[in-house]
C-alpha cells in the first residue's frame, strides 16, 4: 500500500503523502498505535484539537486471503484516557486496501458549528460541508448515501450518539448488505463527532488493487490458510452453526455468566437467550443463521434475525450483547434483545458499554431488573435523544455508577467489563486488568483456553496458575490478528492448526515481498503493546490502573469463586 | 443411579437438550460418550457439576454432565 491520506480539520485542507519506510510492514492496529503514540501527545484531552482518528486497513485488506478485511480505527480513548484500537468488519477496509490507502489520519478541530463530510475515492481524500443527514441515524446515512452516490459506496459513519460526543458513541461501516458493523469501544464515534465529521464516504472505482508479488506462491498460501480456518471446528463448524451466542450455554455452565449486573455466574434463562434457542429461531422464521459481513468471510459468524412476521430486525447478533443486555440486564428475550441490537446500530452506542451502563443503572434502581420495555424506551428516547439521563447512560458503566452511587461497577480504565466474570475464568480477568485499552476480551481471549482448551490444553479457569503467561502470550498474538485484519476467530486455528500461522507468514511475504519468519509476529506483538503501554504511562497511568474493581473479591455463586489475584501477580504481566 | 446428561450445540443433533438416565453404579464419563456415540476429538469441554472433570472421571448418584463442542465466541 503506498500512500497515507491526511485531513486538517482546523484548517480545512486534505493532503497525499508518502508511506514511510519504517510502516511498510505495519497495518490495521500496529499501525494506528504506531501513529498514535509518535503523533498524539498523550496528555491531550480526547475531544479537543490535539488529538487524532486513524483508520487503517489490515495488511492483507483488499486481497483474496479470506477472513482479512477489518479495518483499525485508533485514537485516544475518550471513554479510557487510554491509546485506543477498536476494529470492524465490513467493507470499509476492503476498499481502502484496493485503493492502497495504508492509513487516513484526521487532525484538528473545525471552528464553528458546521458539521463535514469526507470522501474517500482514487484520487485521494475531500472534505464537504454537510446538512441533510446531521441527526440522522446511521441506517438512515447510508440509505441516503446509497441514493446520492449509488449503491457501491462504502460508508463509515456516526449516529446521534457520536455528534453529541457520548463516551459510548461508536464508529458504523458499511457491511455487505447495507446494514452495520461497528467499531465499537473506547467511544471513538465521540472522537469523530468531536472533528465535526459525520461520514466518511469511499468510492473505490478505478482502485488499482492489490497485485502479489508473487501471485503463486500467495494463492498456494491463502489456500492452506482457508484449509487451516475449516479444518478448526470452532471457525469450520461451531461459529457458522450458531454464531458466538453458542457461548452462552457454555459460559452458564462453567458459572462465569455476568447475570443481574455481576451479582450471579448463572441465569436461569440461560435457554431463553442461548445459541441453540437463536438459531431455531432463525430456522423457523425464514432468517439466516449464517451469514457473512464481507466478501471473503468463509466462517459466516454472523446472521440475519427476523421478527415473528419475518421482517429483518438485526444482523451481527453477537453474544455479548445478547448475554448482557439477555442475563447481566435478565431480559431474557431474544426479540427485545434484537429490537435493543438495532437502536444502539442506529444512534450508534457501544452495546457493550451500553448494554453494561443498564445494568448498573437497573442496580441503582433507574429501572428494574429485565425490564425490556424500558431498555428500549431508554435506548430510543433518552440515549437516541440525548436527555439528561440518556446523556448519563451514553456516558458508561463508570459514570453511572458514580452518578448514582453504586459500588459494583465492572469497568477497567473506565471501560466496560463484557459477558465473562473474571473470578470463574481467570485468564479473562488478567486480560481485562492488563489490557492497554482497558476491559476487553478480545485482546487476549484466554476464554477459549480456560474453558474449551484451545491451544492445548485447558488452563483451569478457577485457578492462579498460567493465567498471566496465557493472557500475555494471547495479547501478543492479538496484535497480528488485528494488523493483518484478520477477525479474531482466526485464533483458533492458529493455536491449534500448525499450518495456519507459517501460511500467514507466507502470504505476506509472497503479497508484498517483505522476508517475514514466524518470528516477526512475537516482535510484532510486544512492540505494539510496549508502544500502546509506553503512550499510556506518558498520558499519566500507573501499574495501578491494571487492576479489576474492588467487588470481584465478593464470591461468585454457583462456586464462589473471587479474584485472588495479588498486585505483584499482575504486575508480573508486564515483565517481558 | 440417576445421572443427568446435558448435551449442548451440534451434540443436540439426534440426541437431546436433557436427560436424567439410569447408569450402572460406578460408570464413567466416557462411557457415557462412548454409549451416546460423540467422538472424542469433537468434544472440547466436558463440566461435571459446573466443574470441568476428566473423561475417566466415576460418577456418583445425582451427578450431573454436560457435554460441549468447540464453540467460539467474540
Ligand atoms: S467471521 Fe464474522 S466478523 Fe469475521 S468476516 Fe465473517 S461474519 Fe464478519
């Protein structure tokens, strides 16, 4: 990929530049943290002038290799303080792979009240003054965008959410069928608000593509990287089947099941909102139970749900929100939970972040336990309008705790704790603790080795031991996945299929004739984090703020289990 | 003695959600794989009462099993 597109919001001007070389080899996270840490003074206040958006595509976005089109957004973290990579699928990166965009980078701040817009095409990048779509929700853009563009455009946009700046305001792209993916943690749609910037559109007509280096050996390559991805049967049979809502079950039984905010590891409706349950479901009513979020995806985690008449409700139906808003919040109802799904797409909210801010709320009494009428009502009328309450829940878990004086508030950095309790599985907890980006599963899923053993072996998640080694050595790997932009699934196989890794390795080689060896990706790994952890200690964190809310050393029914875990057992995270 | 096995995900397929069965005194979680015909390379977690146990592992009166493919989830 050969150019970066940079784009001053203060002065209004867009420029091309070179790649330097020293980012040759960098793509989707290591990129944007790379940019980050060396063009973001890390005491700089989120939604002003000093900070920047990045988008960056994986290194093998825009190719044939399957399972590679997410794209990286980075910042500072308004919701965290903290360096930020969030990364969606859709088709955004896919584009800006073919139109060999390695990175678009936006600075500064508009004066005024205007709000822009950007496009994104061959020629490089514009700005342009928007009115018609300012408070529209995010369906709404890329309908209207569709319309005045055409059908093709690829769209990253914000919803009400973002334009107020809510810390929970996520970033939208564009998926395959006109609906939504999401960057959705650490509130970088506030970030986007905050620059005046309501969408981005890109049209890639005239992209010149990606061309291999080596054509043979690339194609040779990505085919045993399809293999690998096929042969695993969590990514060729478990997530195709049922989707990641197959963990609730699993995650029930192991008694690490967030229910009524954290205060249970077991729902008893876990049946009511469990993978099987969707997928019959799905089956029954004429939805698709497995469905894909790009050209190229070959696992299909995603589906299509449908009301009972068989209208679409939501696509990208994920566990994590239906867990939490389905047991944390004890909604119990997949069809409330679904309608839920679609507003925070629409007016653009973290449904993590959110999803656990109802939790906390319904603690404080706000609203009652599995009450969905009033989620919704919540969602639409307060969040999607901005009043005074919504503006309190749009903030996160932590403020509402803190605006309502509630002790059991599962955040890290700030950012809300998704569907797994850290004291019955264990490794999760090191990885929320240690994380650069505060609470988030995905930079270390120690959960598939905890309780399913993948990567040899089951690291007892009710146990101490290796909990640390696993989360570090999970974290490093997770920043190949997301500079490649690879969907975090290709974890699995890369544990447990020995030929899926070296096959990477392969086709980044023969892709753009860099000399990789398997080794880069350990280098890869603890640079990334050394950089993202370096930026956070400038912006004033200490080995303190690695650490889970004081409520975990409570027990955890069914089996009681607390987070044991001393400060200096922590801290040795970082000893690499 | 009463031993409930719970089955989850594809294990469904042609079998069931839930069952309480009768099982000679001393019987071991593998056999019950074995009798319910689930490969052993396709089970990836197996919870005896909430806790993850062996294969090998004799049941006692009232336990419970479950019985789990690899699933993913993100
Ligand atoms: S596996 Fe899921 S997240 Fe990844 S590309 Fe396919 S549908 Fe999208």
């Amino acid at each position: 990929m050969n150019k970066i597109l940079r784009v001053n919001m203060t002065t209004l001007t867009t420029g091309t530049e070179a790649v330097p070389k020293e980012w040759a080899a960098l793509g989707g996270r290591a990129l944007t943290s790379t940019i980050v840490a060396k063009e973001v003074i890390p005491t700089c206040h989120p939604l002003g002038e000093n900070n920047k958006l990045i988008f960056a595509p994986g290194l093998l976005s825009g190719t044939t290799a399957v399972n590679s089109g997410r794209l990286s957004a980075g910042a500072k973290s308004p919701l965290t303080g903290t360096i930020k990579e969030s990364n969606a699928g859709g088709l955004a990166a896919q584009m800006f792979g073919r139109l060999r965009i390695k990175a678009l980078i936006i600075e500064g701040l508009p004066k005024g009240n205007a709000w822009y817009s950007l496009h994104v095409s061959n020629n490089g990048v514009t700005i342009a003054e928007e009115k018609e779509l300012i408070g529209k929700g995010n369906f709404a853009v890329v309908e209207a965008l569709e319309n005045r563009i055409g059908k093709k455009v690829g769209v990253i946009t914000i919803g009400p959410a973002g334009e107020m700046k809510m810390l929970s305001a996520n970033i939208s792209v564009k998926d395959v069928d006109s609906k939504l993916r999401s960057h959705g943690r650490g509130g970088l749609g506030a970030v986007m608000g905050s620059k005046r910037i309501k969408f981005i559109s890109i049209d890639d007509s005239g992209a010149p593509g990606i061309k291999p280096v080596d054509p043979e050996k690339f194609t040779a390559s990505a085919r045993i990287f399809a293999k690998a991805i096929m042969e695993h049967p969590g990514t060729g049979q478990g997530l195709p089947t049922f989707g990641t809502a197959e963990m609730v079950n699993l995650v029930n039984e192991a008694g690490g099941l967030p229910t009524r905010n954290f205060s249970l590891g077991r729902y008893e409706g876990h049946e009511k909102i469990s993978g099987e349950t969707l997928r019959e479901t799905m089956i029954e009513r004429g939805g698709n139970p497995s469905h894909g979020c790009q050209p190229g995806c070959i696992i299909k985690c995603s589906q299509v749900y449908v009301d009972k008449k068989g209208k679409y409700i939501t696509s990208g139906f994920e566990y994590e929100t239906i867990e939490i808003l389905g047991a944390n919040a004890g909604l119990g109802n997949l069809d409330q939970i679904a309608v839920a799904d679609s507003i925070m797409d629409d007016i653009g909210v973290d449904s993590i972040e959110t999803s656990i801010a109802i939790g906390v709320a319904m603690e404080a009494g706000v609203l009652p336990f599995d009450d969905g009428e009033g989620v919704l009502r919540l969602l639409r009328e307060d969040i999607g309008k901005g009043t005074p309450l919504g503006r309190i829940i749009g903030s996160g878990a932590g403020h509402v705790g803190k605006v309502f004086g509630v002790t059991r508030v599962p955040v890290v950095k700030n950012q809300a704790i998704p569907a797994y309790d850290p004291r019955a599985i264990k490794g999760i907890g090191i990885t929320y603790a240690t994380s650069t980006m505060g609470a988030d599963h995905t930079m270390g899923y120690a959960v598939a080795t905890n309780l399913m053993g993948v990567g040899g072996g089951i690291v007892d998640p009710l146990k101490k031991d290796g909990q640390v080694e696993l989360s570090r050595h999970l974290q490093i790997v997770t920043v190949m996945l997301d500079s490649i932009g690879l969907c975090l699934f290709i974890g699995f196989p890369a544990a447990d299929i020995p030929t899926c890794v070296p096959a990477l390795v392969d086709m980044l080689n023969a892709c753009f004739g860099f000399e990789l060896t398997p080794e880069w990706i350990g280098g890869l790994g603890v640079n990334t984090l050394k950089t993202e952890r370096a930026f956070n200690l400038a912006a004033g964190f200490t080995n303190k703020d690695d650490r889970l809310p004081e409520f975990f050393r409570e027990p955890l029914p069914p089996h009681n289990a607390v987070w044991d875990f001393t400060d200096e057992e922590i801290d040795e995270f970082w000893n690499f | 003695m009463n031993i409930t096995v719970r089955l989850f995900a594809t294990f469904r397929f042609g079998r069931f959600a839930s069952a309480t069965r009768q099982y000679p005194p001393q019987t071991r979680i593998s056999e019950i794989i074995r009798e319910l015909q689930i490969p052993d390379t396709e089970i990836s977690m197996i919870m005896l009462n909430g806790r993850h146990a062996d294969p090998e592992q004799c049941l006692c009166e009232g336990d419970s099993i479950a019985l789990f493919p690899v699933v993913a989830g993100g």
